[in-house]
C-alpha cells in the first residue's frame, strides 16, 4: 500500500498548501514550513472493511504477477 499512502500525502499537501492559500491561514504556513514532521502527525482514518478489501486485491494482484512469471 506504499503508493496508495504516497499518493495520500500528496493529496493532502495539496489540501493544506490550497487551504492556506484561501484562508491565509498561519497554521497551515507552519505545517508546510516543516511538511516532513508535519506529516508524521496525520493519521489515515478508514473503515476496517475497506482496508482489508484494499490488501486483498493488492494480494491478488501480486499473486497474478507470481503467476504470470
């Protein structure tokens, strides 16, 4: 799931960096200032369902590319 939380960090740059630039917000500022740690403190919330259908197919797929080989 490397990409997939990848592509959620960019997403949520873009969301922050789009917040401040509409609000002015000092907060945001800061997150962005120190995006690395800022990072670290967010939490991906998703209901367990979901994540699990999410590994599953990601284990197929990697299944299908074992086989395939």
């Amino acid at each position: 799931m490397g990409d997939v939380l990848r592509f959620d960090a960019e997403r949520l740059r873009i969301l922050v960096e789009r917040h401040h630039l509409h609000t002015g917000s000092a907060r945001a500022r800061e997150l962005l200032e120190d995006w690395g740690a800022a990072l670290k403190c967010f939490v991906k919330v998703m209901p367990r369902d979901y994540k699990r259908a999410l590994l599953q197919a990601q284990e197929r797929a990697t299944a299908k590319a074992v086989a395939a080989e």
